[in-house]
C-alpha cells in the first residue's frame, strides 16, 4: 500500500562560512528518499538562507516509508569545483505512520557531519498521506506503536499483554567493506549512518510484522541494540513485548484528577495508565466470563507435579518436551494450582514466555521466583555464514531455552524483567540474558476465560503476594530458607529476594531504598580463538559467584533484604573481564530482617588476629547500624521464629542460575551458594577475603541529601518537584601498570566507579535534596589497559517535608503519600507508620536533621536550578501553548526587563529593550525513566532512536578527548532535542544511552566515537496547569493533538 | 594511572556562577581549583581534591565551548546546543560582558586596534587584572564597537539590541564606543584622577544632548558621532566673549545673581571673564576634530583648575553655572538660547560630574556645616600634600594601585619623575599659569 512522503525545506540559519572570500555561504539542499532525489535552489551568499521550497513529494510504498529515513542533506554551491557538504539531517518518519503519533515534523533540526559536528540548522517540514486507511492494520506494520518505555504507557491501558517479539539482522559493517579503503572518512561514517538507520527501520518492520501476527498493534519494552562485531557483521536486534494498548480517553475529569482516586473508575481501567492503583482485583476483570471458571474448575492436575525441575534439566531442545514444568505450590491449594495450570497452557502455546516489561499492571506479576540469567561464549570468525542472521538466531535461541529452563526450574512459568547484552572482544563474544523468573496473571494474557481466580490468589497479598515463593517447598530448586510471610504470614517467603524488575508499586517497602554496586576485576591471559573463549568460559562462573557474594554482603551491610533492577554487565578485553552488578537494595517488610554479618577467622590461635578480627567485626556492626538509620529502615519487631524449613542447614538462598557454553552445547550449573557455610560468616582466611571486607566497609555513603537507585522509583520518596537533570558523564581510565593484581585492579575499579559517583553528587550538590534514579553504569574497555565507565542517570530534586514535624521522619510520611492513590492500600500504610515509628522513635528525627541541616550543603543558597525549572516550565507552558496555535513559527516574546529610568531626562526613550532574548528554542526534557515528576503525559508521538557517529582529525583542536566528547555527547542530546520539538514534542522519557563505543588515537590526533540513544518522545501537561486550565481541558487537548497540523 | 578521559553533559547545561567568574577572571584551572578549595568548596558534599578539579575542568571546558556564543549573544538564544534556561543565559552573557573599571578606564578613547592589543601586557601588570581576562574584556568592546559603529539609531538600544546586555551594561559600553570613536583624551596626567565612571557619566550627557539622535528621535542616524550643525552653530556663541557690553552684562547679571551666595564671590568677579571666554572658546573650537578630543583637558586646565585654585566648592561651581547659563535668557541681544542650553546643559553636568571627581566630595547640597568646612579646604588640602601639583602625579597612583614592591631608590625616583613631569606640564601650558 504506498503513501505519499511530503517535505518542505523552509530555511536554514546559523550556516558555516563556506566561501573564505565572502565569509558567505551560498547554500542548496538535496532531499532524498529512497532514490529519489529533489534538489532546492541555491540561495546565494547567506548564512541564514531562506529556501521556502515547494512541497516535494515522494510516492513510496509503506515498506520503504518505513525502512528509509528521509535523508536530507545541506551544501554550498561551487561554480568551478564540486559541491561541498555542509552536513546532513536524518529523519526518521516513523512517527508519522502512526495515526496517534505525529501528525507532522516541522521545527529547527541541527545539520550535523561526521567530521565538524553540528553546523548549523535547517528548518523542515514533512508530512505523510497514507492511502487506503482503512486496510493499512492489515497490510504492513505500519500504526504498530513502539514505545521504550518497559511498563504499560501512562496514557494507554493494556487489554492484553502477547507476549516476547524478537529480531534480529545483519549486514556487513561498511567500515570493514574494501571500498573503505578508498574512501573518505566521511563517507564512511555516513555510510554507517545511513546503513543502520535501515536496519534499525527494517528491524522495526520486522517486529511489527510480529506483533499484527500476534494480533497486538503495539511493542512495549522495546530494546535494540547493536553489536559490532567488525569484520564477521554488524548486527541490529531487538526485544520487545507486544501488547494490545487501548487509549485511556482524556475525558477532562480524569484529566484534571489524574490520580484517579474514584473507586469506580478503576473498576472499569485497572489502572493501567495511571501509577497502578492496587487494587485488590475482587474488582471485576476485563472479560466478562467470569463465572465461567467457576464451572470449569476441576482439581484434576493440582497435585501431580510433572517434571521435578530439576537443575540440571537444561534441555536446549525447545518448545515441546518440557511438560508444564512449575510445580504448584502445596499451600496454594487446589485453586491456584488451577491458576498456574491455565496461566501456563496460555503461556506454554509461546515460545518464550519472557516479557521485557519491568513494571507491571497490578495484578499481573503474581510472584517472583528469583534472577535467571544465561551467558555464552561465542566465536565470531566460526560463523559460517556471517552476512546471514541464522547463526546468531541458534546462539540467542540457545540462551533463550536456558533462560525458560531456569524459570521452569524456579517454579515459575514467565519470565519478566527480561534483557539481553553481548560484550564483543576481537573474535570473542559474549551474550548474556537475564531476568526474574515470576508468575503472571492470565488476567491480560490470552482468551479470557480464565479470570476469576486472582480473587482467591490476591485478596491475601496487599503488597507481599509477590513475595511469596512460586517453588515447591518440598522440591525447592536450591537451598533455602524459608519463613512465613511477615505480612500475611500465611505463605512461605525467601529471605532474600533478588530481581532484575522494578519495584512494583504495591509493594510494602520500609525506609529509603539505595543503589548497590558489586565491582569486580579478573585478570586474563592473552589468548586468541578458541583458547582465548575457553579461558573466558573458565573465569565466568567464578566472577559471578564473586559478584553475587558481593552484592549480598553489601546488602547485609545495609540492613536490606531485597535487590530490585539488578543488572549484570561482563564485559571482555583482551588481558581482562569486568563485571559489574548494580541493584538497588530495598527493606521489603514481607520479607525476614536481615542478619548481621559475622567475621570467622580461620586460625583463632593469635591474640591480635583475635583483636584485630573483633574490630572488624565492630565496624561492621556499626556500618549497618548506621546504615540502618541512614536509609530509615525501622522493621518492625517481630518474635524471630523461623519456620520449618524443610532443609536444615542455613545456606545463601538466593541464587543465579547461569551456564556458559563455549561454541555450543556445553552447558553446565553452577551452585552459587556457598557450600556448607552460613550466608552471614565471612572467612577470612586469606587476604583475598580480608581484602573484600575492606572494600566492603570502604564504599562511601552518599552525601547528604543525595540518594540514589537505579530503578524508576525511589522507595521512600514521592513528593518531587518537578526540578530534573538528566546526565551522561564518561570516564576513561588507563591502567598503566600492566602487572596489576587481581585486587589491584579490583581497587582501581571500584575507586573509579565511586569517584565518579561523589563527582556526580558534587556536580548535582544544587539540587539537594535530590535522588539519583535509574543510575545506569556500562562499562567497557575499549582498549588494552583502558576502562570506559559511561552513566545515564537523573537527578530529580524532591521537597523535604516540614521538618521535624511530630519528630517523625520523613519515610514514614512519604509512604503515607504512596505512588498508589488506593484508599485501601494507603490506610495499610499508616497503619505501618504507626507500628514502624513507635518501634523506633529515636533513630528517626536524628537521621533527619542530620540530612537538613548539613551546613555546606545549603550554603551557597542559590538554588537555581529548581527555580529555572520553575522559570522554564513556565516557558514551556507558553510554548506548549504558542505550539498548539501555530507551531513551525514559535516566537514567545518576554519582555522581562523594564527600561530603567533614564537619567537626566533623555529626551527619547529606549524601546522595550531585549525583545528578542527570550529563547525561540523550546525546552526540551530528558529523562531515562518513563513519567516526568508533577506533570502528565498526555500523548506519545513515537520512538526516537538514533545513531551518530562523529570523527576527528585535530582532537588536540578540539580540546582533546574530554573536549571531543564532551561536545559529541551534548551534540547527540540537541539533536535528540531538536527532533523531539519536530514532532511537537516537549520531553523524551525512558531515554537511554545504549552505546558509546569511543575509539581513540592520540598519536594520530584523531578520535572517533559512535553514539546510540532511544527514547519516547512525549508531550507532557504539568499537573499544576491542568488545573489552571481545568475549565476547557478538553479543547487543550485537542488543540495540542491538532497542534501539529502545521501552517 | 591516569584518568585519560572525564567528561559529564547535562540535558540542562549545568553551570556553576562561582567557577564562571574564576573562568572569566582568566585563572587557570589549576589556580581556579586552589581558590575554591580556600573558598571551601571541600566541605560541600564530600568532595575531595580530585572531584574539584573534574568538576572545575568540565565547567572550564563547557565554557570554552559557550564562548563562540557568547560573542554573539543573540545566537545564545537560538541555539541548540546547549539547553540554558533564559534568566540563565542572561547571566552568562552579562557576566561575559562585564568588564573592570580600572581596566576600561586605561583603554578608555585609545583606538581599539590591534595596537592597543599589544599594550595589554602593560594594562594588565598596571592593574593587575589577568591577561586572559584583558583579553577578554578588550575584545568585547572591539566587537561591540564593530558592530554597533555602523548601525543606525539610538547606541544604548543598538547595544542592547544586539548584545542582550541590561540596560546599566549597556550605557557602559556606549561610553566605551563613544570615547572610542571620538578618541577623547583620556590618559593626560591631569585626567588621572577621573574614574571611568566619571567619564561614562559625560559619555552619556554627550550622547543624550550633543548627537543627532539626541534632537531628532526619528531620525535613523548615527548616535555615536557629534552632530556637526550643532558643533558649527557653536561658533555663534562667540558673541558672548567678544561683544564688551554682552559681557558685562552678562557678568553683571551673574553677580547679581550670586551676591552673598557663595563664599567665593569676589574671585569670582574677578575671573569670571576668564572663566566665561574659556567656556565660550572651547565650546567655538569644537568644530575641529583635534579640539573634540581634548574637550576633558580643556575642561580641566581652563575652567576646573583656575576654580580649584581659587578654591571655589563644588555647591559655589553648582550655583556658578547654574546661574551663568540662564541668566544668558534674559540678555537680550543674545539669539543663540537654544544652541546655548543644549551646549551648557551638557557642560554643566560634565564639569560638575569632573569638578566633583576632583574634590572627592558629594554633590548633595543640605551638608553639615562641617563638611563644608572642608569642601572649602579641599584645594588647601591639595596643596599642602604636594604645593606645586593640582592633583597627585600619577606615578603615586601607579605605586599604591599596583602594590608592587619596589625599591627605595624607585621610589624616589618616580616620585621625583612626578615633579618633572608636572613642572614640564606647567611649562607647557603658560597660558594657564598666566591666567592663575
């Protein structure tokens, strides 16, 4: 079904001088789609060209529309030799295919160039008639939304959730091809451009395809990525969840109470959009088959456990022979038995039930097994057929199947939390996935009639249901200990919860939560090929183990017990592995307290081994009691009585399933418990030990008034401003000391990583108090002896409450004002309060001011960066409105100086000075997480995804690496910006960095860096406007969805 | 062990004030993060050495990058490349465009040129302002004076226009572009004394009165040259000197006026044809370019100094002028009354503004008996500090301001250099010790 493609070029400004003799540019613009091309006039002699062109017009089919960014590229005419390019403009008109997305892109875009950077912008319009409407859902992917986002959109409910879409294609990388050899840098890097801009458009396709088969008309969670493999491809793939998404109508009442506070209406949306309200599902579900269950209920199946789970049933063979795997849960009754029996066949008729979906529903995630993760070494050279996806598909699919067994082996029928990663060295490559093995809800998956049973399944579980082990206590997969849930007390829970998901919002939480870092450094051999893999499969178990070990001290150490978002990145160089964990730790009340940590010397014979072991031990002590108080946790006392646990021997309970195989099948388990010891005595019995326990006590807290995690929420903190920064910081470091040891470079690691998170805190200090949220650390080397760590993070300021009110602290009032507006849910809570504070009523006031009255924190008094969020949110309001009248030509006037008098009565006056100072460029906000704090998103107008290459030949010019990239990263977010503003946007959500590939060679004085970022673009309401304009919000809305019609 | 690479972007431009002024001032990094470390910039957040200098080289470098903008601040607002909220940009830009008085008050009427460019190394030991920052600051007024020497209308606005500069900023650099265009005499020994301050004021009188857009509000012309019909008409105002009657009475007028009001009456009857036929004279020689640019001399030599000497105060000079010009209202031969306002008002503000800068005393007019007292001893005062010499000598200034050590030996050679340079200055101008 074809479409036709309309672009207009308006005008271009801020040109660069291309004619030394005339300091003047004499600038023309080709557009080009496919192999179309147009070409404006040449407008002479200006830096600020003014083309308004005619429309040009391309007539496509919609494969092509959505394969093929409109490439639009700037030069400057030359009479005698050829045309120089001034810079380029990739569009990717994806947006415009979606009826509920854009409608237009038209706005400022920088004209960017590999080798100079931005120079300049252009100003474009471009629109798409598609043909045929009405059939188009049929035809082709297109109108099948993408959205980044790993939870259901604010502004959309899920009627059904399908399930996991991938893909995945390959294509020589050109800067590998022979013709390189012969070309321009230049023409290189836009070869790269363009090349993976097709991809990444046939990839989306592709996926679409996937999910109209599957019968969803939108992808959620979707993640793709690159993996340059050099010389063997490059590859573009992603993973996705397919949903059906329904548009939550912007009827004004919910507009204007967005919190959707009426109990009637979350009968009717389970609070999909919105923050999840939990409600506790008695409320009726989607489908009207309720009673149907009821009749069909047989118990026939509930106590026959197929397949014992074993661990070592890791069976690459796919699909069939795996039974239906999770064994029910013996005090779950027959009924849930029955659940799990049908919420499996749904599941079992997929593939791979995994879900790239991080937060959930409510209702949806019913409980949480534990991480699953898989890796692989892989040789690249062995490809057979390296320009086909065949090979890569089998390895995927090879970690896929070991993913689902590990689930399967948990109890668990899904996987949800679910990513994938490679780590590339030379030839060497690793693939990693990991994710939390749960078990869903029918409820939004599949052909309703199997509905009704959460109501047996959630009445019991406000907010600890999902703690409850989905395993077997008989047939426990590993060792555990168990005990009956501390808030329910009726079902068994761990006492140590690890997941790669996000805190739901449901959960009951004690105290703040904070980020938790496991760092490690093995030294390698240098070894190619096979070797080289075998090694690397050798030295993996041991680094996870270490890892693992890590995390689970540093989370004793905090008093927690529960590790959200946690993600696992090894990454291979040639002479080492790196791996870093990162979670964010929580005191889930659910769940057990956590015991202390005890320190066992091995040879107690020496009295000053003795002294010197008990000190330890005392600061050990006293970090966690600090701890404890520092991120508020008061877990309410409780008799400890430890349950039957069926296996005696207390041991570390949690563990990753991981497995590497080294070409192919080789796959083995590792137990990560530690043997026969308690989780709680470190040995130390060498220095290895003595030396994790001095990095353990050396990680410093964060200052005052800084928290941080890397999940979307904060437990313990929900009053933000709507102040936020978002930020990219990378650091390089070279190790210039080749023989380093194992703990040398694990210290030099780690030092890195804390340095620059205090830096980060020094950086934001304006903001206190501030929470650092979805910290996002990947670390590479991208040389021998070179350590790359690159974080996205944002930095949101929050309102400290009254200080000192009642002497409480302010966690406990926060969790008053919990995410979910549920009356139920928030009772629950202060009745929590009421309990935490009375149990420990002394801790609290003192950790506060603490926090408030850090002297230096507040000195400087300029707390400018909230009041320029105020200043520009007010901008953007103008904006949003000047945006909504006549978008293309914004001009928002502010005449905010007054002519002061004049002296001696000059006879003339000045005229309104500075008409032109306010800004004609619209803010634009970023942020990695998936809402903006204290606004609304009231539309979605599609996926921002792009890639940037940028290369230097005088990087001594450009202020050296830091200043080459420095300028780049800031480059890639004005670019990211500009497009956003096209599409009548004004922020991006769930924006993330997912490559940042730097290559340097200083001797040459040249660099070259590759840049991938994601995003949605969004439009946003602050909440405090919707109010203001509450009296017409509907016509608002319309204005702003009709906004984009243009002039 | 090195950190090879540090870099951290914000979407919005993170931008830290204290760090932007060490920027400006024109101090290395490594002096910045010593002076903030004195600041105290430890003690905020935990910080350690190693994080202020990361932070301190990335606000560096981020400055850098601003810099090309800044030059021309109105692309600061259309820009995309760094996100700075607008009360935020203002502040760069007004922050970039400050200058030094002290050094504005050295380049002050040079000719902004590359010559005056080499002469920095010299400002900046004078001042002891960094050269970086000289730099900085002699730039800007380069580029401000380009841009603006050409363009049509009033020069504030035009400024303002141009370099989103606030209103104070702006009537500065108008100064600046005015002294520069009309290369006024600024650095003469006798002037020394003069703040750029003083001098912005008279800029500022110049332009109000003495320019064509100063007459005509809609005439799209120049506000930076003088206009020439009124600097011909000048000419007319002769007649004030040369006619013998006019003279009388307007001396006689004046002292009517006077009598018993200021202390200094009779020495003011005694000069006042002196003191009429020097204004009188300036104001019919500025027709020539040579005799614009020494108008502040003039001013002082012929009209100041012979006052000071009498010891006139500044409420005597107030009242003198004040009384001087409108009396020439009621002489009735006298045709030129508006060319004679709009030549007096300027020059009355300007003379009082320098007769004021000389004295160092206050202009209000309800001052205690006792502050008077000294107004009238300030040219006592003057003289017993060093009897032959109207004002200090610079080489004073040059050894207090700079506070650089120097040796006895200098010492009293530069102070003798002082006495030689006046004495050669007084023998220079006879005329004026002839008047006095």
């Amino acid at each position: 079904m074809p479409g036709k493609l309309k672009a207009k070029i308006v005008a271009g400004r801020h040109l660069p001088v291309m004619d030394r003799a005339s300091d003047l540019t004499d600038a023309f613009v080709e557009v080009k789609f496919g192999n179309t091309t147009f070409k404006t006039d040449v407008y002479p002699k200006s830096l600020n060209p003014q083309w308004n062109s005619e429309w040009f017009k391309f007539e496509v089919d919609d494969e092509d529309l959505q394969d093929e960014p409109l490439q639009i590229t700037v030069l400057d005419h030359d009479t005698y030799s050829a045309n120089d390019a001034i810079g380029k403009v990739y569009i990717d008109i994806d947006p415009l295919l979606c009826s509920e997305a854009a409608t237009v892109i038209s706005g400022w875009l920088p004209i960017y160039d590999t080798i100079h950077g931005i120079r300049g912008e252009i100003n474009v319009l471009v629109k798409v008639d598609l043909f045929n409407d009405l059939n188009r859902f049929r035809q082709s992917s297109c109108g099948v939304k993408f959205f980044c986002t790993t939870s259901i959109p604010r502004c959309y409910r899920a009627v059904m959730v399908h399930g996991f879409v991938e893909e995945l294609v390959v294509n020589e990388d050109p800067e590998y091809q022979w013709i390189d050899r012969i070309r321009t840098p230049r023409a290189s890097n836009e070869a790269r451009q363009r090349l993976i801009f097709l991809m990444s458009g046939e990839l989306q396709r592709k996926i679409g395809l996937k999910v109209l088969e599957m019968g969803g008309n939108a992808v959620v969670g979707y993640l793709q990525c690159f993996d340059l493999e050099g010389e063997s491809g490059l590859v573009v793939r992603a993973i996705g969840t397919a949903c059906t998404l329904e548009k939550i109508s912007t009827l004004p009442a919910t507009a204007t109470n967005p919190s959707n506070s009426s109990p009637s209406k979350d009968m009717k949306e389970p609070g999909f959009g919105e923050e999840a309200p939990g409600v506790p599902l008695s409320s009726g579900p989607p489908t009207p088959l309720r009673a149907q269950t009821f009749s069909s209920f047989s118990p026939s199946k509930s106590y026959s456990r197929q397949s014992s789970s074993s661990d070592t049933e890791l069976s690459l063979t796919p699909k069939t022979g795996m039974g239906s795997g999770g064994s029910a849960g013996k005090e779950a009754g027959p009924l849930k038995a029955l659940l799990r029996q049908q919420t499996q066949s749904a599941l079992e008729q997929r593939e791979y039930p995994f879900f790239t979906l991080t937060a959930f529903p409510s209702g949806f995630l019913l409980h949480v097994g534990g991480v699953v993760s898989a890796r692989s070494v892989k040789l690249l050279d062995r490809i057979h057929n390296p320009d086909e996806p065949e090979t890569r598909d089998a390895w995927w699919e090879e970690i896929r199947q070991e993913i689902k067994s590990h689930a399967k082996a948990l109890g668990c029928h899904a996987v949800v939390g679910y990513s994938e990663s490679t780590s590339i060295c030379e030839e060497v490559c690793i693939l990693s996935a990991s994710g939390t093995a749960a078990i869903l809800s029918s409820r939004f998956m599949q052909d309703g009639p199997l509905d009704t049973e959460h109501r047996f399944e959630e009445v019991v579980s406000p907010g600890c249901g999902f703690c409850h082990i989905p395993y077997d206590e008989l047939n426990i997969p590993f060792p555990a200990q168990l005990t009956y849930c501390y808030c329910c007390r009726r079902y068994k829970v761990p006492d140590v919860l690890f997941t790669t998901i996000d805190l739901p919002t449901e959960a009951n939480v004690n105290g703040k939560g904070c980020l938790i870092q496991a760092r490690l450094c093995r030294t390698k051999k240098k070894a190619q090929g096979e070797v080289n893999a075998t090694a690397i499969s050798n030295l993996l178990p041991f680094l996870e183990y270490e890892l693992h070990t890590q995390l689970m001290n540093k989370l004793k150490l905090r008093g927690m017990n529960a590790l959200f978002g946690l993600r696992i990145q090894i990454s291979v160089g040639e002479t080492m592995l790196l791996g870093l964990a990162s979670a964010t730790g929580v005191y889930l009340t659910a769940l057990p307290s956590p015991g202390g940590i005890q320190i066992a010397g091995k040879t107690p014979s020496d009295i000053t081994y003795e002294q010197h072991i008990s000190n330890m031990q005392k600061k050990i002590n006293d970090t966690i009691a600090k701890n404890k108080e520092l991120y508020e946790i008061n877990p309410p006392e409780v008799v400890e009585e430890i349950i039957g646990s069926p296996i005696p021997e207390p041991r570390q309970r949690s563990r990753l399933f991981r497995s590497h195989s080294e070409s192919s099948d080789e796959v083995s388990e590792l137990d990560l418990s530690h043997g026969k010891k308690d989780a709680f005595v470190l040995e130390i019995d060498d220095t290895d030990a003595v030396e994790d326990i001095h990095a353990l006590l050396t990680d410093s807290p964060t200052p005052a008034g800084f928290y941080s995690c890397n999940t979307e929420i904060m437990p313990g903190i929900q009053n933000w401003t709507s102040a936020i920064q978002m930020f990219t910081s990378v650091r390089v470091f070279r190790l210039n000391n080749v023989n380093l040891s194992n703990q040398g470079l694990n210290k030099i690691f780690s030092d890195l990583c804390e340095n620059l998170l205090k830096s980060l805190y020094f950086k934001l200090r304006s903001m206190v108090p501030c929470c650092l949220c979805h910290l996002n650390f990947t670390v590479a080397i991208p040389e021998d002896e070179l350590i790359q760590v690159a974080v996205t993070a944002v930095a949101m300021s929050f309102d400290k409450e009254q200080p000192l009110e009642n002497g409480k602290q302010s966690g406990e009032k926060t969790l008053k004002k919990a995410i979910t507006e549920n009356d139920e849910q928030l009772q629950f809570n202060l009745e929590l309060n009421a309990e935490t504070s009375s149990s420990n009523p002394l801790s609290s006031p003192k950790g506060l001011s603490e926090v408030g009255s850090h002297p230096s924190a507040r000195a400087p008094s300029v707390d400018y960066s909230s009041f320029a969020d105020r200043c520009s949110s007010w901008i953007e309001q103008l904006k949003l409105k000047a945006h909504t009248i006549r978008r293309g030509s914004v001009k928002t006037t502010s005449s905010l100086e007054k002519a002061s008098p004049l002296p001696e009565g000059r006879s003339r006056s000045l005229r309104s000075n500075r008409s032109y100072s306010g800004s004609s460029v619209a803010v634009v906000k970023m942020t990695p997480l998936s809402f903006i704090p204290g606004a609304k998103i009231i539309k979605y107008l599609g996926i921002i995804n792009m890639f940037f290459i940028r290369e230097t030949t005088s990087l001594r010019e450009e202020g050296g690496v830091s200043g080459f990239l420095h300028t780049f990263i800031a480059e890639v977010f004005a670019m990211v910006r500009a497009h956003v503003a096209a599409l009548g946007g004004n922020a991006v959500v769930s924006y993330s960095m997912k490559e940042c590939v730097f290559m340097e060679n200083p001797n040459k004085n040249q660099a070259q860096c590759l840049i991938n970022v994601s995003g949605d673009a969004v439009i946003f309401v602050r909440e405090s406007e919707l109010e203001l304009t509450s009296v017409q919000p509907q016509s608002a809305t319309t204005q702003t969805s009709n906004g984009g019609e243009g002039t | 062990m090195s950190v090879e690479l540090d870099v951290f972007v914000g979407n919005t431009t993170v931008l830290d004030e204290d760090v932007y002024q060490l920027w400006l001032d024109g101090h290395s990094v490594t002096d910045a993060v010593t002076i903030r470390v004195e600041a105290g910039a430890l003690q905020e957040c935990e910080a350690n050495a190693e994080v202020l200098h990361s932070d301190t080289m990335d606000q560096f470098r981020t400055f850098q990058m601003c810099e090309q903008l800044l030059q021309s601040p109105s692309k600061l607002a259309n820009q995309l490349l760094f996100q700075i909220p607008p009360h935020r940009q203002t502040m760069l830009i007004e922050r970039y465009y400050e200058f030094d008085s002290a050094f504005a008050r050295e380049v002050l009427g040079k000719k902004l040129s590359k010559g005056t460019k080499k002469d920095l190394d010299d400002i900046s030991s004078k001042t002891g302002i960094a050269l970086k920052s000289c730099r900085r600051q002699f730039d800007n007024f380069k580029r401000v004076f380009k841009v603006v020497e050409e363009l049509k209308g009033p020069l504030v606005e035009n400024i303002q226009r141009h370099f989103l500069l606030s209103d104070v900023l702006a009537r500065d650099y108008a100064a600046i572009v005015f002294f520069a265009n009309s290369r006024f005499e600024t650095g003469k020994r006798k002037l020394q004394y003069l703040s750029f301050q003083d001098f912005a004021f008279c800029a500022g009188q110049l332009i109000s009165y003495w320019t064509v857009g100063a007459v005509d509000n809609m005439m799209e012309d120049m506000d930076v040259d003088l206009e020439k019909e009124f600097l011909h008409d000048l000419k007319d105002l002769k007649v004030l000197v040369n006619d013998k009657d006019m003279l009388d009475q307007h001396k006689s007028l004046v002292c009517a006026q006077l009598r018993g009001k200021i202390k200094v009456f009779s020495e003011m009857e005694a000069s006042f044809k002196n003191l009429s036929r020097a204004l009188v004279n300036i104001a019919s020689k500025l027709t020539h370019t040579k005799d614009v640019r020494d108008l502040f001399i003039d001013l002082v030599e012929k009209f100041i100094e012979p006052c000071r000497s009498d010891k006139w105060t500044i409420g005597d000079l107030r009242l003198f002028l004040t009384h001087y010009s409108s009396s020439v209202h009621t002489l009735e031969a006298f045709r030129h009354q508006v060319i004679w306002d709009r030549y007096m008002g300027v020059i009355k503000s300007c003379i009082l503004k320098i007769g004021c800068g000389s004295c160092v005393l206050s202009q209000s007019s309800n001052k205690t008996k006792r502050e008077t007292e000294e107004q009238d001893n300030f040219c006592q005062t003057l003289q017993k500090v060093s009897p032959p010499l109207v004002c200090l000598p610079p080489p004073y200034f040059l050894e207090e301001t700079t506070g650089t050590e120097q040796t006895p030996v200098a010492r009293l050679f530069s102070h003798l250099l002082g006495l030689l340079t006046t004495a050669i200055h007084l023998f220079i101008h006879p005329a004026v010790c002839v008047a006095e």
